[in-house]
C-alpha cells in the first residue's frame, strides 16, 4: 500500500522527490520555478536597503577582445540576480552560517581549456546606477555535463566571475556531475564525492585570488544555511532549508503523486551505499507514521 506524507520526511533534501524530478517528464521544470520564487522571498526579506532581487533578469555584461579592440554587448539568464541601487551600511546577517565543508581557489573550479579567460575582460554594464553584484543559479540537467546547455552555462559562469559577480550555485541532482572544474563525482562513485552542493564563488579582489566555498551534504543532511556575499563587506544569511520544505509542502502533487515511501527512490542504484541506508531509514520511518 502507498505510503503518501504531507511533510517532507527527509532533514533536506528528499530523496524520493529528486530521483523521480530527474526522470523523463519527471516535472523538473515546474519545481525549478517554483523553488526560485520561494528562493527569491525568502532573499528579499533579508536584503536591507539599497538591494533587491529579480527572477530572470537579464543580466548584461559587456566584452572586449584584447586582440581586435571590439566591444560587443552579451545576454545571459541567471535564475536570480541581487542588484545594489545605492551604498548601503556595512551589513551582516544576524543568523549564524553554517561552515563550509570546503573551500577551493576559483581558478581551480574553472575549466582550464576554455580559450575565452586569456582573451576577454569582462565587466558589469552599469545603468542607472544599478549594479548586479550576485547571481544564483539553481542547477538543471542542461547545465550539467552532458546536457544540451551545459557549453552555455560553462561560459556564462566564467563571465559572471571574470565580471566581479558573486555567484552561487545549487545543486540538488545527484545522478549527474557537477560542472563546476575540480568538485569528485558522486554519480562516478568518486571518493569524497557529496550527493548535494552549494557554491559561493567571491571572485574579489579578482578571480586569481577569489575562493569558492562548497557546502557539501548528503541524503537527509539539513540542508546548510549560507552566507551569501552581497557588495565589499555586506553579506546575508540564507537558510535554504527552510525555503525548500516551503516547495516541498505547497505542491501536493510531490507528496500524493511523485513520493511513495513504501517504495524505494527510481534508479535507487545511483545513490551510495551511505545514502542507500539513510533512504532505508526514512522509509521505515514512513512506515510507522
């Protein structure tokens, strides 16, 4: 008999939910929109004065080429972009970030055969005196390595920290590796590798010397709440969890169609023999509600 729960049984991510999102037609899509919006909120009540947060804002960014002198003007998507509109006080969120489980040069998480890094400065287009200083990117299949818009994405991150954005990545699909250069592959059985990631990539004072923060976790790990870095010293506090069960619980379709804890996660072959165990224990969990 079906096992349907209305919360989310799993400390973080849900295992059930992600395994059947990542399936053909699974419903990526609709999550993906539905979680940005709850990201944005969420963001939006942390930011003081002088910032705000826009869903699919293009993001302008302008190239020039050392060798032939052109400039020419470039348009990407991100999910979620803070902008600065005026200086703002010195800020810190008041909620205490939880540590890195890692933290790496920048330069070792970007491709080192892309021909664009040694042949194009960027820098942020300034208008109207708003200036982009981080962008957030909830990761999809076609980001990832062998997706259709993983080329695309590879470049778009290396324009964003070549232009001095914050970027931050969020990536809750395990069956596939991380685009990020340097990061162990948990689909590949690698060693280290965690099911889940969130980078913070600060490319300040420039992308040589930056550092990109990993936030590694793992099936029913919380969720990590992250300092998210904001313009000079400003930064935020956001607790992704809780910002996550919000998507979780206001699509019953998840919890009454898409999970069944009576039966283990589609492609249960993917996960570790780690996580396999922590499924088990959510399931027997279920069992007994």
């Amino acid at each position: 008999m079906p096992i349907h729960l209305r919360n989310n049984l799993y400390k973080g991510i849900n295992a059930h939910l992600h395994s059947a999102l990542q399936s053909p037609g699974g419903g990526w899509e609709s999550f993906h929109a539905a979680h940005i919006t709850h990201l944005m909120e969420a963001i939006d009540t942390l930011l003081p004065d002088g910032y705000y947060v826009l869903n699919e804002k293009s993001l302008q960014l302008s190239t020039f080429n050392i060798e032939t002198e052109e400039k020419s003007i470039s348009r990407t998507r991100p999910d979620l972009s803070i902008y600065q509109d005026r200086p703002s006080r010195t800020l810190e969120s008041g909620i205490t970030a939880d540590a890195p489980a890692l933290t790496l040069p920048i330069v070792k998480t970007v491709f080192e055969e892309d021909p664009l890094t040694a042949l194009v400065i960027y820098h942020a287009e300034v208008h109207n005196s708003e200036i982009p200083v981080t962008r957030i990117e909830l990761l999809s299949p076609g980001n990832k390595p062998g997706g259709s818009h993983y080329p695309q994405y590879i470049a778009k991150r290396n324009e964003t920290l070549d232009s001095g954005i914050n970027l931050v990545e969020i990536d809750y699909l395990h069956e596939s590796r991380s685009p990020v250069w340097g990061l162990k592959s948990y689909p590949d059985h690698e060693t280290g590798a965690y099911a889940y990631t969130i980078l913070v990539s600060n490319p300040h004072p420039n992308v040589s010397e930056g550092e990109t923060e990993v936030y590694g976790f793992y099936v029913n790990d919380p969720i990590p709440r992250v300092r998210i870095p904001l313009a000079k010293s400003d930064a935020i506090t956001l607790d992704f969890g809780a910002a996550y069960n919000i998507t979780f619980s206001r699509n019953r379709y998840y919890s009454t169609r898409l999970v069944d804890y009576e039966q283990v996660p589609v492609r249960f072959e993917t996960y570790s023999a780690d996580d396999q165990q922590r499924i088990h224990e959510r399931m027997q969990i279920a069992a007994h509600e």
